[in-house]
C-alpha cells in the first residue's frame, strides 16, 4: 500500500506544477505577456506554499483546502479561458480524483510521517 501511496503523492505534485503551468498558458494569452507568464504562476507557487502545501505555515483545517480548491478551480478557469476546454476539464476530474485519493487514511499517514 505504501507504493501506491507514493505514487498517488507523486501524482498530486504533478497536478500542482500542471496549475502553475496553467496560470503560466493563461498569462502567455494575455497584455501585459511578459509579466503575466512568470507572475501568476509565482503568485500561485507562493499561494500554496502559504496556505495549502502539507507544511503551510498558515494553513489549516479549514484554510488548506479552501486555498487548493481556489488554486486548481482557477487554473482550469485559466485553461478554459484560453481555449483549452478539453484540457480544463480534464485537468478539473484529475486534480480531485487524485487529491481525494491523497486524504485517505494510509495515504495521508505519509505526510504525516515526513
């Protein structure tokens, strides 16, 4: 079980660097372009660093999952908006099957163990 804990928590990270790369799509799209495409994506960096990764300083029972619903919901805002329909919804059903596989018990004891 713990390889698929792993696995699962691997899969978690690269959700989290595919939103940084959606608010970075997003910013590609939009004036003022060279500033957008490296500052929404630190924005959402320093964003889950604060609040919703496992060792957020400021996070909490309440907040961290309200910033990582806020910080996925708007990176597939970004995609859709940028005309990446498919992706956002793709990108949407796998950020919540796979960060609710990350709060099951044997799963979330890995975290804990860090």
């Amino acid at each position: 079980m713990a390889v698929f804990g792993w696995i699962v928590l691997g899969l978690v990270f690269v959700d989290e660097l595919l939103a940084m790369a959606a608010f970075g799509i997003w910013g590609w799209d939009h004036d003022p372009r060279w500033l957008l495409v490296w500052s929404l994506p630190l924005a959402a960096m320093l964003t889950w660093f604060f609040l919703a990764s496992p060792k957020a300083p400021y996070g909490g029972t309440v907040v961290r999952p309200v910033a990582k619903v806020i910080v996925f919901g708007l990176a597939a805002l970004a995609l859709w908006d940028s005309d990446h329909e498919t992706w956002a919804v793709l990108f949407l059903a796998f950020s919540v099957v796979v960060n609710a596989l990350a709060l099951l018990p044997s799963i979330r004891v890995l975290v804990d163990q860090e």
